[in-house]
C-alpha cells in the first residue's frame, strides 16, 4: 500500500505523554497570570484538579520544572515562581569528555564572537585599577622561543576581560567555555601557533588610551589567527 495514502487516512500518534502536555499547560499558565519570582503557585492537588490528570502526571510534570530551576518550595509557603538559573543547565553538562568535536568547534566560534563584541561594556564599566590589574597579567606572561599559544595566559587575561564587563552572565559563561582553551591546545599540539599582530599589551593601551572602535579593530587582529583558522562548514 502507498504510504503517503495511507498517512492521508490515518492520523500521526502524538509522541507527547500526559505530563508533557501538563509541563506544557504550566508554562502557559505561568505567563498567562504573570507570575512573578516569589509568587504563590497552586498546590499540587489543585493542579490536579484542574488539570483532570493523576496525581502522579502533575508530580513529575512539577519535577521537571524544578529540575529547570523554575519553581522551588519553601517551608510554610509551598510552591512558588522560582528565578531560573538559566545557565545552570549548560553548566551540568558542559564537559569535554561528553562533547564531541562539533560541539567544541561551535563553543570556540562562539567564543570568538562573545570577544568581539565586548568592548562596548568593557568602555562602559573600566577603572583605573581594574586596568592596571589587567595590565600587570600581560606584563607577566613569558614567551616561549616559538610563540607556542599558552593556555594560562589566555585564561587569565581574557578571563579579566570578562570580569570588567561587570556582567554576571558573561563571566560565568567564559568559565564554562574553558573546555575551548583544551580544545584549541589540541588543535595547535606540535605545531607552531602564529600570534596576532595586536598582543594583550597592546589591547591595554588601547583600553587605557583609544576607542571602542579602536578596541574592536585591535581585537579583531589579537584573534585573527583563530579566525583564519575556521574553516566553511
């Protein structure tokens, strides 16, 4: 029998289960009341009632929010609107040893990207002391004879790069990207790894005495070699 006929008399089963659709009906319900962080949540029983399900349909639904940071309970006042930890998630399972390849590739593009567009907050939010602790990290480095790409180096001047945005999300975000900076010592492993033209000192001194464009220009030349090693996907 022609299965395109056959699909056009018979109905596709739903591969959604019962809590779901009741994960599903919360979310909905959620943004439908305007719920807020610290609000009030129905109790379990008056989902259930609701909602015309088990009991158990309702619990695992519920865990599944909780498991998402999205609701929370708290003694003498049952469930409430919890504020998400929205990286919380990515944090878990952000592992080089359960990510393959593809995965690293894209974590080390968006890294580039992140770079790139940080000068804006970085401009916004620089002092005179965060700049000289910055500079004190580029002044620290060594370099090796042939400029090998050094792990340490990077992660502690990017990483304070990160720190005078003054965003928290950014920060942690750059923690969890680590895995990249393994990742690119595996590409470049026994071969010689050619530095841009603009070092970490020299992004100082344009923090210290240029422009966001100046900045982002510069930036763009510390990481070329990155770039140019992409390749069409």
């Amino acid at each position: 029998m022609d299965v395109e006929n056959l699909s056009k008399d018979l109905e596709r089963v739903s591969t959604e289960t019962m809590a779901d659709i009741v994960e599903l009906r919360l979310r909905e319900f959620f943004k439908k009341k305007s719920f807020k962080p610290g609000d009030a949540l129905p109790k379990e029983m008056e989902l259930v009632a609701a909602l015309g399900v088990s009991r158990n349909v309702v619990r695992e639904a519920l865990s599944r929010l909780r498991m998402l940071g999205m609701i929370e309970t708290r003694k003498k006042r049952g469930m409430i609107l919890a504020r998400p930890d929205v990286l919380g998630t990515f944090e878990r399972v952000l592992d080089p040893l359960i990510i393959d390849d593809h995965i690293l590739q894209d974590l080390f593009e968006l890294r580039l990207v992140l770079e790139m567009g940080l000068a804006d907050l970085l401009f916004l939010r620089k002092t005179d002391k965060n700049i000289a602790e910055l500079e004190k990290i580029a002044l620290d480095e060594t370099h090796d004879g042939e400029k090998r790409f050094r792990v340490k180096n990077e992660i502690a001047f990017h990483g304070k790069l990160y720190e005078i945005t003054g965003n928290n999300t950014l920060k942690r975000f750059q923690v969890m990207l680590m895995p990249v900076f393994g990742y690119v010592t595996t590409l470049e492993k026994d071969k010689e790894y050619q530095t841009g033209k603009v070092n970490h000192l020299d992004l100082v001194n344009i923090l210290k005495n240029g422009t966001k464009e100046d900045f982002k220009a510069g930036m763009y030349a510390h990481l070329k070699p990155h770039f140019d090693s992409l390749t069409k996907k």
